[in-house]
C-alpha cells in the first residue's frame, strides 16, 4: 500500500480513469490533523507551514479497485456539508493555480466555493494508493466506542 504522489494533471487523469472518476462511489471516512499541539508543560506548538492534512476512504461499487484513500497535505480550504444521500456520481480532481481540488460534483469549479451544497477541498499536495481491502461498514481511522 505505498503512496503515489500526484505530480500534474497527466497524474490527475490517471487517477481519475483508475477510480471510474469516483463514479457510484461515496466518502466512507474523513480524518484531519494539524502541526499544532500543546505538549506536557501546556506550552504551544505551532508550524509555521500549511500544517492541515487530511486522509480520505473512499469506497465504490466496482472492482480494481473498490477503495482508495486520498492524501492532501497543506490544505488551505475544506468544505464539507454532511447530507442523507452521500453518493458520489462524478467527482472534479483537478490542478489549479498550484493548488489540488478536488471536489464531489464534476461540475465544480474553484471560483463556486462560495455557492452550493458541495463537498470540497484544496491543498499544496496529493497522494493516494489503493486500499480495497477496506471495503465495509468497519471504520479504519478510529473506533467509535458506544455509551
């Protein structure tokens, strides 16, 4: 399960035909982190980079392969609107005044962030690899424990 950085649009397109452009697909799991922290004397620890990375599941109905997860590191933007129906039919992944989008609609365009109910986000980075062995109900970012 190595990862496989997205250099250019060339890398886009490869990744868009391998995943069906995210066609009858939806988004499984979320996880965001940052560089900050507060260590063991409460004192702040702050990047002074873009320290917001987030780690995407992706799962579809279809083989070769089923699952991905995607890697963007230095985000800048994200925008996610939870709602009932969570299929994706066609996604947007594109480079854009060096910067990575991708958003859940394939209609989306950088300039609409401010309209509309879509899912997206843009970051500095992508990476992504193939993790079809985690297709399911089962969460893989973390238990959530009842009670």
């Amino acid at each position: 399960m190595d990862w496989i950085k997205v250099k250019d649009s060339k890398d886009i397109e490869n990744l868009l035909s391998k995943f069906g452009g995210f066609h009858d697909s939806c988004l499984k799991e979320l996880y965001m982190w940052t560089e900050s922290y507060v260590d063991k004397s409460l004192s702040m620890g702050i990047s002074p980079e873009l320290g917001t990375n987030v780690r995407i599941l992706f799962q579809r109905q279809y083989r070769d392969p089923s699952a991905i997860e995607l890697l963007f590191e230095g985000v800048t933007q994200f925008h996610i609107v939870p709602r009932p129906d969570s299929i994706i039919y066609g996604a947007k992944l594109i480079l854009h005044e060096g910067f990575f989008y991708w958003a859940d609609e394939y209609g989306w365009e950088p300039e609409d962030y401010i309209l509309g109910t879509d899912n997206w986000l843009s970051a500095e980075s992508l990476k992504w690899r193939e993790v079809s062995s985690w297709m399911g109900k089962q969460n893989r970012y973390g238990v959530i424990k009842e009670g």
